[in-house]
C-alpha cells in the first residue's frame, strides 16, 4: 500500500520550519519523506499565497509530510510554539496529485529514455490524454546545422494523476533526468481533502 501524506501550512521563516522539521525527522524517523511546495515544483493554492511567499509578506510554508508524522509533528509544534514562535495554520490530507508535460526532441535516444519513464509508472499512477508522435525524416539526414530538418522528431503531450507520491516521484524524476531541458512541466497540483 502507498504512503499517504498531508499538507501542512505553517507559519515561520522557512529556514525555521525547515530546521524544525528535520530535527523532529531526526529523533522519530530518519528516512520520513516531505516536500517543500517551493523547492519541489507543487503548486501553492492561490496566486495570492504565491506572491505573499515571494516577498515575504506572510512567512508561511507549505510542506508535504507523511501521514503517519503528521500527528506526531502537530505535538511537537504545539510543545515549542512559544519557543520558536511556529504555528500551524492548516492540515489536509491529500488525495491525489497531478501535472501536465509536452516534450519536443530530436535526439532518438533521449526520446526512447523519455518513453521508457512514461511506461514504467510508479503504482497508482497513470498518464491520461497522452498523445506522442515520432517522425523520421530521410530527407534531411546529415543536414541538420544547415536546416531546420530533423531527420528524427519526438513530440507528446499529457497528464499524469495518481496518489501523491507516486506522482511527485516521478515528477522528481523528469526533471533530474537527462532530457530534463525539452520537457515542458506544470507544477504538481494537490487534490486535498475537504
């Protein structure tokens, strides 16, 4: 069975939160998982908050956690909220995730690495409305610097959706990987519960 996870809104610097959130993983679970909306590509709820986050005008961070921390780690808060002056302004479980991606290569291989990320999924996971082209042109083979004519053309686009962590799993790994730079991505959009 897959992890599930929560969002957390918090209030506080995001180097304090941050310490803060490392140093209960430290003494509770080492190896947990989060993802800091802006440091992993998830889209924050409104282009409001977005533009708060960017000048610093309210000092909340929104991270993803573990389910199973959650509770744990509202108690801690709650213990040392008069200390480091944190707190909580939200919890949500989250439902699934999704992004959207179009890609455009010319090099065979990066497409062929491409589509074997697309094909081996994490559980749980799906790619809907995706709709790839491959054109190999005999024409223009060997003139490439002197023409707009690829001999090789891959083209998609698409939507995956799934639970949260297969979702952020692979979006991590789109774009950490070599093809990275003619991969279009939208941030990841939560799915949470009411």
């Amino acid at each position: 069975m897959a992890r599930t996870f929560h969002e957390i809104v918090m209030e506080g610097t995001f180097l304090l939160v941050k310490g803060f959130l490392l140093g209960f993983l430290a003494g509770v679970k080492p190896e947990g998982r989060y993802f800091f909306h802006r440091r992993a590509g998830i889209r924050r709820d409104t282009f409001r908050e977005f533009i708060k986050e960017l000048f610093e005008l309210e000092n909340y961070q929104h991270f993803c956690l573990e389910s199973d921390l959650v509770d744990k780690f509202i108690e801690g808060t709650k213990l040392y909220s008069k200390v480091t002056g944190m707190e909580i302004k939200s919890v949500k479980k989250i439902k699934s995730a999704h992004f959207s991606f179009a890609y455009e290569m010319f090099n065979e291989e990066l497409a062929r690495k491409a589509k074997k990320v697309l094909q081996n999924l994490p559980k749980n996971v799906k790619v809907v409305d995706f709709h790839p082209l491959e054109i190999k042109e005999e024409e223009g083979k060997g003139i490439e610097s002197y023409a707009p004519l690829h001999d090789f053309t891959a083209r998609g686009k698409g939507t995956v959706i799934g639970d949260f962590e297969g979702v952020i799993d692979l979006y991590l790994e789109i774009k950490r990987s070599e093809f990275a730079d003619f991969v279009v991505l939208t941030d990841v959009k939560l799915k949470l519960e009411e």
